[in-house]
C-alpha cells in the first residue's frame, strides 16, 4: 500500500497546525504588568496595593496590629473634599 500526499492535504495540515499553535500562544495578560498584588516597603512603612480593585493595607508603625484597609476612591473622594476653596 502505498501512501501519497498531494499539496492540499499538506497545506491544510500545516495551517491546522500553526493556527493550533497560534491560538494556545496567547496570552491575556500585558508583559511587564507585574503581578496583582504589589507591595513597597520604605521607611515611613510597608504598603501592599491591589492593582486591579485600588483597595490596599497600609502599616506606618511596624507592628502586626498596626495594618489599616483603605481604597483608592473613599481616599481620592476624602482629599477632594477637604480641599480649601
């Protein structure tokens, strides 16, 4: 028995496999975004920022009772408020 392999057969074989390779190459994700917890320590003390939702936990005084929630959007509506005008 002898097998033969036309052009077409071959093309759409190759097609097929480089569409499949294509589609399991993507990513959703943005390179270099970082993760989506993000943290920085300083010397005033340790912040950690949810990336995704702006909500973060903030401790100025180093110790484990001393960590306070907050959101970017209850501190942005603060600050605007008590702006002088």
């Amino acid at each position: 028995m002898k097998n033969q392999l036309d052009f077409k057969s071959l093309a759409i074989g190759f097609l097929s496999a480089a569409l499949l390779i294509m589609g399991f190459s993507f990513k959703n994700s943005t390179p270099g975004q970082g993760g989506r917890f993000q943290s920085e320590v300083g010397e005033n003390g340790v912040i950690v920022l949810d990336t995704e939702t702006g909500a973060y936990i903030i401790n100025t005084d180093m110790t484990n009772s001393g960590w306070r929630k907050g959101d970017f959007q209850t501190t942005y509506k603060l600050s605007k408020d008590n702006l002088v005008k």
